[in-house]
C-alpha cells in the first residue's frame, strides 16, 4: 500500500488533527451540522440526525440512520479510563479492554473470529477518561453485533479465567515492548506524565500502566473493576448505518434490557496542576538525534480556552505555512521536524511543543528561536490570513468527518464522544461554533495565558557511548542541576516528527503497511517502502481515520489490536478452529450491494477519466496515477522517482512552494503527492464549492513544477537526515534489510525506495526535471475523480485545467526479470544492543499482480497470516504469547513483489518464535492441513467485508487505483466476490506448496545480538547459516557471515 505525503497545511496537519486527536483523547468531533456562524464562501454542513433513548438500566441508546452503504456501526463507551485507577493498581482499564474479547458466559469463545467472518472490523481503545469499543459489519449481523457487546457486558465476569488473565497480562506487556519501550522517545510518555501531574492526581500515570501493577493483579482484582465501571448506567451506545431503528430498539431492549443497573460512579475531581517554576529534565535514549519537548498546563476538554488554544497551536505548527515550520525548518532550516498540540482530556490538559533539531543544530538554538516566534505571536497576535486558514481547515475537517458510519472516528464515535462528555450527541453545532467565535485577541490572550516561563523542558539525547542495559533507556537526570540550553551540547535527531496533531514533518523514508496484512500491531512487512511526510498524514491520503496523534504520556490510548482467550482458537492439529455460530442469532440474507458505476472519458491530450458521482457530502477525490515508480530509479540513482514526486508540490512558474501550501490550507484543500514500486499518485481532496480554486493549484503542481535548485538542496538534506533517523527504527531496518537480501543491488527493486546516501547525493536537478519529462505524460497517466461532481461538468474543467499537458512517448521499464534465485534458507541478523525486542521478517519473492493464482493466493493468506484470527497470530500472540501482533502478506506488484511474514517479538522468544513461524509456514503446505471450515470462514469474511471498501470517495478512488495501476478492467470488481468464492481447498493447498518454500526463506531478524545469536544458532537448518548484517543489509563482519543462502 502506498502512503502518500501531504503537501498542504491540511485536516491532519492544521486544525483537523486537534479534533481527531481529541475523539481518542479528550472528546472532540470531526463532524458537524449546519452552523449560523459560517463565514462567506465557507461549506453547509449537512445535518446529523439521531434518536436517542434510555433504557431503565440507565443505558443512553442513540441512533443514526445512513443507508447509502449496507454496512452498520455498534459502537460502545463506557465512561471509565486509566484515571479511575488506584496507585497500585494501574493499567487496570487498559488490560480490560483486552479481557473484553475473551468471550462470555453463553459464549465462552474468541469474540473476535466470528465478527471478522461475518465480513466485519472491531477494536477497542482505552484513554485516561473512557474506553471505547466498536463493531463495523454487515447490515444483516446487527443482531449479532448487539448480541455480543451486551454478552460481554453483562456475562464477562462468568467466563473470565486465570488463563485468560494471565495470557492477556502477556499481550499487554508485549504492547508495551512494541510500542515504547523498543521504540525511540518512548520513555517521553512516562516523564511527562509523572512531573507534569503530581502523585496522586489520575494522571500521574500512563493508560498502559505499571507491568509491577499488572503482573500483582488478581482475577477477583481484575471482576471487581469490571462490576463496577461495566455497567448499563456508565456506558452509551450508538448504532449508525443501514437499519431499522424499530427493530433496533426491539434488539437492544431484548438484550441489553435486562443487565442490572450498577451502583452511581463517583468522578475524580482533583486539584488543577500546576508547575510553580520550569523544571528542566534531560533524558537519555537508544537514539542518534536529540529532541525538545516544552510542555505547559492548558485546559480541560470542552472548558472556555479550548478552541483558542487549538487554534493557536495550529497557527504555530499546523502545515508549511505555520510560524515555527515556515521560521524553522523551511527558511533557517535547522529543524528536521516541529509539531505542536493543546492536549486536552476530561479533567486537565496539556499544551506541547516537540521539536528536532537538524544535525549540527544545538536544543538550546531551537528553544530560542521556538520561544522568539512565541514571542511574537504574544506581541502581535496572529494575523487574518492565519486565522483564515484554521477557520476554513476546521469547517472542511468537519465534513471530511462525516464520511464514515463507523470505527474510529466514525459518525458513531462522534456521538458516543458527546454524549459521553457532554450530554448532548448533537453538539455538532455548537463545537464548529466554538471555534467560529474564536477572534485573533483569543488566540493572543491564551498565549500570553498559557505560555508562560512555568514549564517543563524536557531534552532527550542520544545516549552516551559505553554499556548498553536491554531494560530500555537510562534513568532520567536529578530534575535538579540539569544543565541548561546553552550548555548543552548539539546532536543529531531522529524519528521524524513526533506524533502529534499541529504538526509539519519534513520528508524522510518509512515503511508502509503491506497490502493484505493484518491489523493486528505487529511489524510492518517489508516491501512496501514509501515516501511519507507524517504517518498520520498518509492515512488521511488513504482515506482512512488518522491514528491516535496524542501527547507523550496522555490519552490516546492503547489499543487492544484485539484480544482474545488463550487457547481457544486452534485444535490440536495446530488448525484453526470453525468459529461455532450455533449460539448466536441467525442472521437475515446477505445484503445486496450495488458497485459505483464508473464513467470513462478521455481529454483530448490523451488522459482517461474515470468518473464515479458520490453526492452523499460535498466532497470531491481525485486520484492521478503515474504509470512510473521506484522500479523506474536508475541504477546508480535510486530514490529518483520519490524526489521527482516530492519536489512537484516544491514550487511551479507561478508559485512558490509556501504559495501553495497557503492557497491550498486557505480552502480547507489538500493535495497528497506519494511514490510506490509501480506508480506515483497525485491526490486532491476538496471541498465542492472550492472546487475550481482547488484544481486550479492542483493542475498547476501537476503540469508546471519549477523543480527550483534550492528546493532539491532542501528536500536532499531532509532525505539523508530520514535515512540517519531509520536507524532508531528496528521496523525499518528489517524492512531494508530484507528488501536488499531479497532482491540484490540489480533488481528494480532491489533497491530502497527513497534512496540512499550515495544515490541521493548523486541525483541532480537535471535529472529530477528528465525523469519528470520522460514519464509525468496524459498518455502514461489515468485520472479517478469520485465526490459530488457530474462528469460532463468535471470532465470539461479537467480540458481547460489540464490543457497545457502533453502526451510524448514513454520508455517501458520491464520488471519481470526475476531476481537470483535462493537455494537454502539464512538468517541475517542485525545487531541492535538494547532492544527489548527483535523484529523478525521471513519471507521469498511472490508472485506478481497478473498471477492467475491472485485470489487463490488471497484467501490462502488470509488464513495463514492475513486476519487476526488467522494461524500465525493466533500461534505466535495467543496461544505462546510471544508477541503483540504477528501477520503475512503477500505484496502484489507489476513484477515479483514479495511474500513477508513478520512479527517483532519478546527478545527472549526470538528461536521460538522463528521455530513458530516455520512451523506455520510448512503447517499450510499440508503438514497442517486447511480444513473446509477455515477456508469457509476466510472466504466469507473476504466476500461479506467488501462493502466496508467502497463507502468513501476516498476509498472508491484508492480501489480504482488497481484497475489503473495493473491495467485491469472497468469491470473488474463486477467479478471479484465470484472469484472469491471459486477458490476451493485444493486451490489453496496448490499455491501455499508453490509459492511458499520455508526452506529457501530468508529470515531477517533485529535484537540484541548478544541475547539471542547463542539460541539461533541452535535452529536446525539455519543455526549454521547465520549472517551478521548492518543496517543496510551488507556484510558487518567478515566472520559473520556463514552462508548467504543466494546465488549470485
């Protein structure tokens, strides 16, 4: 899948991300309803419509009707976090949340194997102040839905076993392990937490909690929090999408009516904290750049300053056009990266400012020049243009909100955060008007407020050379005699920028998710090399809701990634289990779905349109596919297409690269520029009644980009520093290291994706502004528009936008040369002393996207690796417990692409956990055989998830993508679940014993050398064939190589 980059100060990056932030954290919400307050030229917001009801029990039951997709949203808040903990017994709320999914009385089973056969998606999350869960399945499995989510409510406690606890105790460790402690900054969270609430207040410690407090805890611990918050009366339920609220209310009154009511919760109500004085702390990290972190008490969820304080911190760090972007990273560039956020939570907030500085740029010259753009802001205040911006990127961010029924984010999740927090599921309205009446004196009274020399600054630097502790980073400094800014010494950065709302990350290299892979928090497989501004921005570009963006130490939540009970889900045979519906409701017909029509049009410079009307908001995508991507590099200039696609946005004859990030944030418009193995894709997404303004900027990055030297130098530089910043990453690193053994130097795709040292610093503006003329042509190109559009009007303002653009002949670049072929199976081990972890990635060269064996492959995986129910994570998480999340996938490319399986796991568990992943990998050839009943469940879950695909303009566009990118016809998802449904037993046993060959894999493996190579080497068949690697997948030792295991 490819993440694409942001390019102008958009939703995620302006004021969007505060209120996505919040619908995990501190309960804000994306959508709206029509508000008095709209300024001139601004979007109507179409209204939310609901019900609600309560039942005796004191349940609050809302409901909100949208047919437009046969799909319904259950989604479920009870008001109870980490801060109704007791010190001493914190992450109880947290590890709940992961018991909810271990079955209940009546239906002692694995909860989430039968959602996800139904065709659904479910999760839940936890923050200090609710926890949250959410069902997405098909319309005909609402009773279904219902009925489990009052199961679990009302009969958890009476299938809850010491089993379960302690298997779950593991998961929640091992997401502590992946998450933080194995991750740079991780330990941030828990110093932020601790100094800026004091001991006793319901912050003090994070939603992850203590593993002392967890592992102390016992079963009767663990009911008796559950009989308490788990109850009618503190819980709300919204049900959203295609149904029939009569015979909705008949369901939740049948099984949610007859729960007792619990007794009333009384809720914390601490002293405001407050800091006295600056505290200064200095941290020492696994990292090779350091970075700042000024963060300063704020205010509650809700409370009078909210909305001018996010305001504010949009106007500091909310797109390119931002005060400390523009000042910091753009003009002086000495920040590779700057964010800001006002975190507000239920009781209290936080307001943070992170930034990293560039190599050979010092903390204490960023705080300075952070505090002297504060400075002005107090004098001054912000001027109308910025206010501008913020307005119109917050209207538009609520409109983009209303997209979705369900998940995260979702319109359920909206009303469930108001309700909630507020009381009132409608406060759609009244939110978007808070931030209306936000004037420029707000903005600058809250900053001379709130910004005040009482603050915490936190640094983290790189650790300092010598012994290495595998418990994670050393303890903080004394808070006192810490030295200050101008004393410290500079450093180098990592990591990009950090997770948070306002934010502005230049662009560096990452690893994307893999097409096909599991949901289930584990490591990221290899091949899916993107270029990408911020993460959460590149889920924006997907269409899909943003992460948690949440300060370090607060809110946002940790997600379970879905748990279930130990043990339950594979027999003795090591297959899994048919899920057991006989104790459920029935379920009515399947529904009927009707695929978008799509349109085909071709401008008479040669591009082909493909139109799909959406009228259900005023939004309009438009998605252009370049036939050329990363397998297009040179040889000796690897990264070339990336750079080429990120310099577009970088400036054109008529704008310069601010113009455009200011023109475009004005509108509340984004434009998202992203570069795969096969294509680039230039994403717009607008607003209908911006439309013209939108694609005028946009046409001109497509056809006219300056290609500016100074703008090569500027992004060159970001490059190379986000190579130095993957170094932190143990998930990158496999993934390059992987990708390299796989392929060899010589192979389109052998190659990283964004480049590397050498390569970056070999490529020219010369050889941007060719390689932009050679393949960015109409005749190489196809461009999806979906929204509220209709073709005849949408196609003839594409002919006057894109006149100027011409087609030329386009050099083929061929692909299908195989790489060498493997002969035995090796490990290649890379050393990360320290790591509480190790990231394992196995896998081979696939198969392409043409392969006539595609949907026989598909339903295979998802029965190997590509669910979380499937055999590998139910193995390697549920029933061992050696990890988060575990999962395969098969990347589908133009040529070969390759086949990952990958998990990063306890470090202790590393030869374990490779014997498991072997052992999966040859059960599926026939050692294990797939029964009837698991390639039933894999088939059903593919067919009946296939709507959840197509309810967002966003969505319909990244799957018209495929019919572009592999030249697949019009008709293409006419046929898919047909297909899908074709595939039979002996298909899957066909392609798991031709295109899976564990003994000619490569296992790639990230840990602690020290810990792990002694257990590795006992492996039968790969302990002698064990090869030590850097971090590019090149030889580290001349003695440590012991066979490579490829021909060359």
């Amino acid at each position: 899948m490819r993440c694409k980059r942001l390019l102008a100060a958009t939703l995620a990056a302006v004021l969007f991300a505060p209120t996505l932030t919040a619908l995990a954290q501190k309960g804000k919400a994306r959508g709206g309803a029509k508000t008095s307050a709209t300024a001139k030229g601004a979007p109507v917001l179409p209204p939310i419509k609901y019900t609600q009801f309560f039942l005796p029990n004191g349940l609050r039951v809302i409901f909100h009707e949208d047919h437009s997709t046969p799909i319904v949203g259950v989604n479920l808040w009870y008001h109870v976090g980490s801060k109704n903990e007791t010190p001493g017994r914190t992450g109880f709320a947290h590890l709940f949340e992961h018991m909810m999914f271990q079955g209940f009385r009546g239906y002692d089973m694995d909860y989430v194997p039968v959602i996800q056969e139904f065709g659904g998606a479910l999760n839940g999350s936890t923050n200090d102040d609710r926890t949250n869960y959410w069902e997405l399945v098909p319309s005909n499995f609402l009773e279904d839905a219902i009925f489990m989510e009052a199961g679990r409510m009302g009969g958890l406690t009476d299938a809850m076993t010491q089993a379960k606890l302690d298997n779950q105790r593991d998961v929640v460790k091992n997401e502590k392990r992946q998450r933080i402690d194995n991750q740079p900054y991780g330990q941030a969270t828990y110093k932020i937490a601790e100094t800026m609430y004091p001991e006793g207040h319901p912050y003090h410690w994070t939603t992850i909690g203590s593993m002392e407090d967890l592992s102390a805890a016992s079963l009767d611990d663990v009911k008796a929090f559950f009989r308490r918050y788990y109850v009618p009366n503190n819980a709300s339920l919204v049900i959203s999408g295609d149904f029939d609220p009569a015979e909705a209310r008949r369901l939740v009154e049948k099984y949610f009516g007859p729960i007792p009511k619990g007794d009333t919760i009384a809720r914390p109500n601490p002293p405001e904290p407050h800091l006295d004085k600056e505290v200064r702390e200095q941290l020492e990290d696994r990292v090779q750049l350091p970075r700042l972190y000024m963060i300063w008490h704020s205010v509650p969820q809700y409370s009078k300053d909210e909305a001018a304080l996010d305001m504010l911190s949009s106007i500091l760090a909310g797109g390119k056009s931002s005060r400390l972007y523009k000042s910091l990273a753009y003009d002086r560039q000495v920040a590779q990266a700057i964010s800001a956020f006002n975190s507000t939570e239920e009781i209290a907030g936080l307001f943070q400012i992170i930034a990293t500085p560039k190599p050979g740029h010092a903390l204490a010259e960023i705080e300075q020049a952070v505090g002297e753009e504060i400075a002005r802001l107090k004098a001054n205040g912000p001027t109308p243009e910025e206010m501008e911006r913020a307005y119109n990127a917050r209207e538009a961010g609520f409109i983009y909100g209303l997209q979705t029924v369900g998940g995260f984010g979702g319109k359920d999740d909206q009303l469930n955060n108001y309700a909630t927090f507020l009381g009132d599921p409608g406060y759609f309205e009244k939110d978007l008007a808070r931030y209306r009446s936000v004037t420029a004196a707000d903005v600058q009274r809250v900053a001379m407020q709130y910004l005040t020399d009482k603050r915490y600054v936190l640094s983290i630097v790189p650790r300092a050379a010598g012994p290495t502790s595998a418990a994670g980073p050393a303890p903080a400094s004394p808070r006192e005699g810490i030295a200050p800014p101008s004393q410290q010494t500079a450093g180098t950065q990592t990591g990009g920028a950090a997770n948070a709302a306002s934010q502005t990350t230049p662009t560096g290299t990452a690893s994307g998710t893999q097409q096909g892979a599991a949901n289930a928090g584990g490591s990221t497989p290899a091949g899916a090399q993107t270029i990408t501004k911020t993460e959460a921005q590149a889920s924006q570009a997907a269409g899909a809701a943003p992460p948690a963006m949440t300060a370090p130490g607060r809110g946002g939540g940790m997600g379970t990634g879905t748990g279930r009970a130990a043990g339950q889900k594979v027999n003795s045979k090591g297959q899994t289990k048919h899920v057991d519906t006989s104790l459920l409701p029935k379920p009515k017909p399947d529904p009927k779905m009707t695929l978008p029509a799509v349109q085909r049009r071709k401008l008479s410079n040669g591009l082909e349109v493909l139109v799909v009307e959406h009228h259900e908001l005023p939004v309009v995508s438009m998605n252009l596919v370049t036939k050329m991507g990363a397998s297009g590099d040179p040889a000796d200039k690897a990264g070339l297409a990336s750079l080429t696609s990120d310099m577009m946005d970088e400036g054109t004859a008529t704008r310069s690269s601010l113009d455009i990030s200011d023109q475009l944030a004005r509108i509340g418009s984004s434009v998202f520029i992203g570069t795969g193995w096969d294509s680039t894709t230039a994403s717009l997404r607008t607003i209908t009644s911006h439309l013209d303004a939108a694609l005028d900027i946009y046409a001109d990055v497509i056809t006219n980009p300056s290609f500016a030297d100074k703008e090569l130098q500027r992004l060159r530089a970001q490059r190379l520093v986000g190579l130095r910043q993957q170094r932190d990453r143990p998930e990158s690193i496999a993934g390059n290291v992987f990708q390299t053994v796989l392929y060899g130097s010589k192979h389109p795709y052998g190659h990283p994706l964004g480049g590397d040292e050498a390569s970056l610093n070999s490529i020219t503006g010369a050889d941007v502004r060719e390689f932009y003329q050679t393949y960015f042509r109409p005749n190489n190109s196809a461009l999806v528009v979906v929204g509220d559009v209709k073709p005849d009007q949408i196609v003839a303002k594409l002919e006057k936008a894109l006149a100027g653009w011409k087609s030329a002949h386009v050099p083929a670049v061929d692909v299908s040369a195989a790489p060498a072929e493997r002969d035995h199976a090796a490990i290649y081990l890379v050393d990360r002393p320290g790591s509480v972890q190790s990231v394992i990635q196995i896998g081979q060269v696939g198969v392409p996207r043409s392969s006539p064996d595609y949907f026989p492959l598909l339903v295979m995986n998802r029965i190997l690796g590509g669910s979380n129910s499937s055999r590998i994570n139910m193995n390697l998480r549920e029933d061992k417990g050696y990890t988060y999340g575990a999962s395969s996938a098969f990347s589908f490319r133009r040529g070969a692409g390759p086949f990952t399986a990958a998990a990063p796991v306890q470090g202790f568990s590393t030869k374990e956990s490779v014997v498991e992943f072997m052992k999966e990998l040859r059960g599926i050839r026939g050692e294990i055989p797939v029964t009837q009943a698991e390639l039933d469940a894999a088939k059903q879950s593919i067919v009946r998830g296939f709507p959840r695909g197509f309810e967002t303009p966003d969505q319909i566009a990244a799957q018209l993508e495929q019919v572009v990118t592999y030249d697949l016809p019009d008709t293409y998802f006419d046929s898919y679940l047909e297909r899908i449904q074709a595939v039979a037993l002996e298909d899957v046993s066909r392609v798991a014993n031709r295109y899976l060959q564990p003994d000619r894999m490569a296992v790639v493996i990230v840990g602690d050398r020290s810990k792990i190579e002694q257990g590795l080497r006992t492996l039968e068949g790969l302990g002698n064939r064990i090869n030590l690697v850097d971090t590019e997948g090149h030889p580290a030792t001349q003695g440590g190589a012991t066979g490579g295991g490829m021909r060359q």
